[in-house]
C-alpha cells in the first residue's frame, strides 16, 4: 500500500474571539494550523472518549454566550492526572468560566477531596454551578464569588487550605499576585499550574505592550527569584492555537 503523502497545512491566522472586559489578552490575531486541531483531535478521539457530562458543560456554556476560552479536553486530562498523581484533597481553581476545567480537576481528587474555585462573573458563575449539580459535584465543588483578589484574602484569613493543587486561569495581568497568594495556600510538595503562559510566543516581547504578556513576565522573574518554588513551562499546540502551561512545585 502506497504511503500517503503527508500533507503540510497552510498556516492560517485567525482572528479567535475574544471575551469581554477582564480577561485583556488584546487584540492580536492567533496562528491556528489545521493540523495542531486534527492531532489534538486524535489524541481526545482515543484517549479520552465521549462524556456527556463535560459535553454538556461545553453546550451549556455556549448557550449562555460565555466564550469558548477553556481548557482542551487533553490539557483538562492532564490536571485531572495532576490531582491524581499527588492524591490531591483540596484544590484551588483562579478562575472558573463555566466549570469546565474544575470538573475535570474534581474528578482528580482523592475520596473525600473538595474544589474551591473563584470566579468574578456572576454569569459564569451560574452557567458553573448548574454544570457542577448536572455532573453530581455540588456538594464537592464550592464557587466563591468576587474579584480573586478579595476573596483570596478572604480564604486565607477564614484558614481554608492549603490547597495540594492550584490552578490559576483568570486575568492575566493579575497572575504574579495570584501567584503569591497562591504560595500563600500551599504547602511544600503542592502544585501550582498557570495557563496560557506562552501567548502565541508573545511571552518573549519584553516590550510588549500587552497587560498579559507583562503579567506573565512579572510570574516568570517571581518564579525565578523564589527559592521556595521550582518550576518549568511547556508550550502547547493544538485545539486552543500556540499557548501553553506553567507548572510550580512548592518546595
Ligand atoms: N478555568 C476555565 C477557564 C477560565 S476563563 C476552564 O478552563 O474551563 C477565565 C475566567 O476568569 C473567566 O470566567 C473570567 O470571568 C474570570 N476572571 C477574570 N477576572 C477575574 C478576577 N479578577 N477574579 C476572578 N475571576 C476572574
Ligand atoms: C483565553 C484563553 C484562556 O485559556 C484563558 O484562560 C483566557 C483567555 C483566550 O484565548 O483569549
Ligand atoms: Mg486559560
């Protein structure tokens, strides 16, 4: 049988939609290539399997109008693993849209493990809680309402945490101090992850002039300069175009 030849995708750039008002990120068109979709798309067809339950999340999310800015079903596989492989109990989640990522990551947790996650859309935080009873985790799941840097004080101060596993995924420009606040509930050995850390590249604009690249390259040096924490970054292609993930382990 002949080989197929292997076909090489036009680069395409797409201007992506864009959610309104805090989420920043600006207006620079994103390179998609076919082929990143079609590979994430193989990848999630083998490995992952239908769920109607995080399907739903999707659907209903769309309907209510929230953008379509969560994780991909392989990247939500992979904080679920995250949880399981530090058998987490207590996770924190910086930003929830419509509960998408919160579910994969509460499907994680150890018997008995609870989620906390902040999000300061009253919307979304809707669209979020009916989406966790659809999928039974109501009673593990609390959403907290509010800009995260009040209620982030507000978890420290009534002592909830630490938290083994945290995810940080809301605004951008914000994400150093949701990375102090984060070690701030943490304990040695927990874990915190930051999305969308590359930008299509943008990372590496020092002058840009883009609040989320510079709340990005604020997290980067504050990672650096930290001796209690250690970290790596790892670029991602595919249904979501170029970004990718920051992973902290607390010393
Ligand atoms: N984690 C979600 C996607 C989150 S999108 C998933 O992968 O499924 C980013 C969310 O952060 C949005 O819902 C937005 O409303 C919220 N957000 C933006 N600014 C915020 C703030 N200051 N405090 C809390 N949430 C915020
Ligand atoms: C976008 C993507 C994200 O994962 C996010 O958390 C916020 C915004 C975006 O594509 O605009
Ligand atoms: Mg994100």
């Amino acid at each position: 049988m002949k080989k197929p030849t292997p076909r090489r995708p036009k680069k395409k750039t797409e201007a992506r939609r864009r959610a309104p008002g805090s989420l920043g990120g600006g207006s620079t068109a994103r390179t998609v290539e076919p082929r990143w979709t079609e590979v994430d798309h193989y990848f999630s067809e083998n490995l992952l399997g239908n769920d109607p339950i995080l399907e739903a999340a999707l659907e209903s999310s769309t309907a209510a109008g929230l953008p379509a800015i969560a994780v991909s079903p392989n990247q939500g596989k992979l904080l679920q693993m995250l949880a399981q492989i530090i058998g987490a109990r207590s996770i924190l989640e910086i930003g929830t849209l419509g509960g998408y990522s919160t579910i994969w990551m509460a499907r994680g947790l150890h018997t008995g493990g609870r989620v906390i996650t902040l999000e300061v859309d009253a919307k979304h935080a809707d669209v979020a809680r009916k989406n966790f009873s659809r999928a039974r985790l109501d009673q593990i799941i609390e959403v907290w309402e509010g800009p995260a840097l009040d209620t982030l004080p507000r978890l420290f101060a009534e002592g909830r945490g630490p938290f083994d596993l945290i995810f940080i995924d809301a605004d951008k420009a914000n994400i150093p101090a949701y990375f102090d606040w984060s070690i701030n509930l943490s304990h040695p050995g927990s874990l915190i992850v930051v999305d969308n850390v590359v930008r299509d590249g943008e990372v590496i604009n020092a002058r840009s002039t883009d609040s989320s690249v510079q709340g990005v390259r604020q997290f980067v040096s504050k990672l650096a300069a930290d001796p209690r924490v250690t970290g790596t970054a790892i670029q991602c292609v595919g249904t979501k175009g170029y970004d990718g993930f920051a992973i902290v382990l607390v010393r």
